[in-house]
C-alpha cells in the first residue's frame, strides 16, 4: 500500500472522528471496484506517429465513499478515486494516488422548506446530458487518468453549488460551477451557471424540462483577448404512452461568440435536436428495441463572421465507443438502432448500430482528432465527402451475484467514403472485466 493511500486514510479516519462530535447520526462506507482488460486501435491502418501497433492494457478503477448525516438535514459525502494501468506506479503522472471525486454538503430545508443546498465537488447531470453531465466530456478525463481509457473514466464531477426548489411536481435547480481558477489576473476562468426547470407529470412516466445554461469557457488568454461565451436554451420531453413504449425529444439552440483570435470574435448560432424512442416486447427475455437521432450544427471552420458549429459543452452522451473516440460531439448527424435482451435472468445481451455523418463538410484535407485516446492520430481525408463510417457495438454483461458482474463489449467502426484508402481499415475495441459494488 503506498504512502499517500495510508496518510488518505489516517486523514479521513481524523475527519469522521471529529465529526463524531458533531452529532453524527449514521456513517455509511460504499464503493466499487472495477478491472478490465482492453485491446484498441484507433490507426484505420496507418498512423502518422509511427505506430500502427494495437492500444492494450489492464485498466483499474476504484471508489471509495463516505455519507455522514450529522443534524437534521445535514449530510456530508466524500468520495476518492483511482484509475490506473496495471503496473503504471508513482511517477508516471502519480496515478497510483486516490483523488478526491465527490466532496459536497447537503443543507435540506435552508432557510426556506422547499429549499435545499448542495455545496462542493458533485455529480452534474441533467436529461440525457447532450450539455451537461462531464466536465471535460466523455472523451477524456483530467488529472491522472491514463489517455487510453480517458473515455472510460468515472470522473464526472464539477466544483459546483446548486439550489434546488422543490415545489412538486415542479423542481427548479439553479447551478454555478467552476471548472478552472486562474489566479494571476487574466480572464480565463471557466464557469458553467443557468437554470434547469423540471415537470414531473402525474401519468405517462412523463417529463419535462426546460433550461437556460451559460459557459465561460475560454481556455486562457491575456488582457486584450476576448472571452469566449456560449449560452444555451433547450427544452426536453420524454414520456410512455403505454407499457410498451417510449418517446423522448431533446431540441436546444446556443448563441453567444467564439473567441478565435485576440482581435477576431465570430457570433455563434448553433442548433440541437435529438430523439430518442423505446418498444418493450414485455416478454420473458425482457427484450428492447430502440432507434434514436441526433443532429449537431456545424460549419465549414471559418475564422470569420458567424459560426453554426454546436459547442459541445460538458456532454456525456455515447453514440457508439469508437465514433465518440474520434470525433467530437458536434457537426454530426447520427442515426442509430439498439436492441437487447436477456436469455437468461442472470445474463444481458445487447447491439447496437450507429451510422456517422458531418452535418456539413469541413475545409481541410487532414483530420486530428482535438482530444481524448485518439489524440495525436492523422488521417487523409476527402474533404468533399461527408459519410464518416459505421458503427456496430455488442456486449454481455454476466449476473455472477447481486454486487458481482462479468462484462464483455466490442466495436467495430467501417470508415466511410470522408476517410482516403490509406485510413480506410477497421477500428476496434474489446475490452471484457469484472466489477463489484459493496
């Protein structure tokens, strides 16, 4: 055990012993562990760095969580993380370390009955999270997440205070967060604020919200330089209008500046839709079927004027492993189709299909990918074109015990007409595991 765990746990064991002082009701100690091992290549045949090799590794994630409630209507939840390689130890960006993945105070009943505050390191994630729901996106993870399986993190917490109102059936959730401080001055701190307004039916399983969100969310600058803002307005809706079906529709639409240059802002106007549908067979195998579509503006990457590219904000949508690996989450058009079932009570099965397009052709003849574990790739590409490629994803997930399972999963992604014959080759991913919840 490393030295920086035992003096984590030395520290935390002084923190709930204080707190026993503090009229500590109930501590309740939880987590999961996670391992899984993983072949990747992401190259579609050729790679400008040399390396056309498989990505492959044993992946490690672990938590560990502490709930104390102390007075009534006040709760404290920590929560460390650590994920790693198998055999990456400390000096290789410290990972062997736990981080601090959730740390929040929950005040019910502030000052107003309806009112309760969440104060500190939370978990952000509204409607499918096509805005918010990671801080860095589903593609990569911050800090000490190795890049190869920074689209697998658990990390999905913002420095963030939140407000919720409830007046049932409506629930109001007002949010400021913070994802980068600078403290010499300049003007690039990153900050997330809006409001997220909810309407619980009382039939149909339906819901509906609607919301306004704001992001600072320049990356660095100096005095002279304009700050980048996007501003979002969306609603959703989702309902079953009977046992066997489901029908959600998700439409937003962003406006604000993007700050390309110091002396040079473009306006943004830029739109979202999604839908998203279910049929339950309601048989013995619990078998589903389920097309969705998701259509992200985009332009063709002018410096000038106006933009109508989709700011992808802080998403954490999947439309299919690989196809969330290379490209981001905007300019695209994704059709897809999902089935499951379970043969058996304790065993699940699932495909799914995804179909990539750009929603409009880009300018360039080479395309990199700007994050996650396919950054630092190169691909010829036909600008002209604008089918991206295929996708199929399949898994099984095995039912061991109530806190035991065995996962398998694979993708497959067929590059399309956009990619030239030196990168047309398949892309995969295989990685199978065992996790436990206690």
């Amino acid at each position: 055990m490393s030295r920086k765990l035992i003096m984590a746990i030395v520290a935390l064991s002084f923190v709930f012993t204080g707190a026993a002082f503090a009229a500590v009701e109930n501590i309740k100690v939880s987590g999961d562990i996670g391992e899984q091992y993983l072949v990747r290549d992401f190259t579609m045949g050729a790679s400008t760095d040399g390396d056309d090799s498989d990505h492959q590794g044993i992946f490690s994630q672990i938590r560990l969580r502490f709930d104390a409630d102390l007075t009534e209507g006040v709760s404290a939840t920590v929560r460390l993380l650590n994920e790693r390689l198998w055999g990456v130890e400390d000096g290789f960006n410290d990972t062997e370390s736990f981080n601090l993945d959730l740390g929040y105070i929950e005040l019910k009943e502030f000052l107003y009955q309806p009112l309760t505050m969440i104060i500190g390191r939370q978990n952000l994630r509204y409607g499918n999270a096509l805005i918010i729901g990671d801080p860095d996106t589903n593609q990569t993870a911050a800090g000490e997440t190795p890049s190869l399986v920074g689209d697998l993190s658990w990390k999905k917490s913002f420095d963030a205070a939140r407000a919720v109102l409830d007046f049932s059936p409506y629930t109001i959730d007002v949010i400021y967060a913070r994802l980068d401080e600078n403290l010499t001055g300049y003007r690039d701190e990153q900050n997330i604020y809006g409001v997220y307004g909810t309407y619980d039916w009382s039939s149909y399983n339906g819901v509906t919200e609607a919301y306004f969100i704001g992001a600072d969310n320049s990356d660095g600058g100096t005095w002279t330089e304009k700050k980048e803002r996007t501003y979002t307005v969306g609603a959703r809706a989702q309902m079953d209008p009977n046992d066997h079906i489901t029908l959600g529709l998700e439409g937003a639409w962003q406006f604000g500046n993007d700050a390309v240059a110091s002396d040079d802002n473009r306006s943004r106007r830029a739109y979202a839709t999604q839908l998203l549908t279910e049929y339950r067979f309601l048989n013995k195998y619990n078998a589903k079927v389920g097309i969705d579509f998701t259509y992200l503006s985009g332009d063709k990457g002018k410096t000038t004027g106006r933009t109508e590219s989709w700011d992808p904000l802080y998403e954490d949508q999947t439309p299919g492993e690989l196809v969330n690996i290379l490209f981001a989450n905007t300019n695209l058009l994704l059709p897809g189709f999902k089935v499951s079932m379970m043969p058996r009570e304790d065993l699940t099965l699932n495909l799914r299909y995804v179909h990539a397009r750009y929603a409009r052709k880009v300018a360039s003849d080479t395309y990199e990918p700007t994050k996650g574990p396919s950054y630092g790739e190169s691909y010829s590409v036909d600008r002209n074109k604008k089918y991206l490629g295929d996708e199929v994803d399949f898994g099984a997930t095995y039912d061991y015990t109530e806190d035991v399972q065995f996962n398998l999963s694979g993708a497959l992604f067929m590059p399309g007409a956009y990619f030239k014959s030196t990168h047309d080759n398949t892309s995969y991913s295989v990685r199978g595991g065992v996790t436990v919840n206690f």
